[in-house]
C-alpha cells in the first residue's frame, strides 16, 4: 500500500483545508468526512483512483490481503476498482479528506 505523510515544512499546518488545497492542485475532488469510533466501512471498490487523508483519529485500511493504520497526516493512495475496507480505531473519531479524481 502506498502511503505518503504529510510534510508541514512544505505544505504548512496538517488542516483538511490544506490538505484539500493541495490534492485539488493535483486534479483531485475532496469531500471532508467524520466518522465516528466504530466505524466500519465493508470492502468495497471506487470506479476512479482515490487519495484519503486522516486529518485526526486512527483508521485501520485493508487493501491488497495486508492492513495499516492510519494516523494524523497519513495520506493512503486507493487505486481505481481495487477492493478495500476501513474501520476507525480507538476513541477518538476520525476526520477524513477523501479526495477522488
């Protein structure tokens, strides 16, 4: 899985209205999200490639047999028509940039 962190040295402060700025700079829609603790998103696939961005909160992706958590300035690349599920970890909601080109 690919997974890039945010770099406040060169993007500023980890907001999702950064965050959104900068992958609409790459062609991308965003939608900001909250998702309560507790939180299961069942496998599923997108029909174009996504980026989503934790902004806050610990959410656990599975894509391609293997998991990963996610924390505050994870950015997890979601490849067109793969399956893939989400759950939120912990107490603490999770706030989601979910960006789809």
């Amino acid at each position: 899985m690919l997974v890039e962190k945010w770099d406040k040295s060169t993007a500023g402060p980890l907001t999702a209205e950064n965050v959104s700025s900068v992958l609409q700079s790459r062609g991308y829609r965003c939608l900001v999200e909250k998702y309560d603790t507790g939180t299961t998103m069942h496998e599923h696939a997108h029909d174009e490639p996504r980026k989503d961005a934790v902004i806050s909160g610990r959410l656990q992706v599975g894509m391609f047999g293997k998991e990963v958590v996610l924390t505050p300035g994870d950015i997890i690349n979601i490849p067109e028509g793969i399956d893939h599920d989400a759950v939120v970890l912990g107490s603490e909601p999770v706030v989601l940039v979910e960006a789809a080109k």
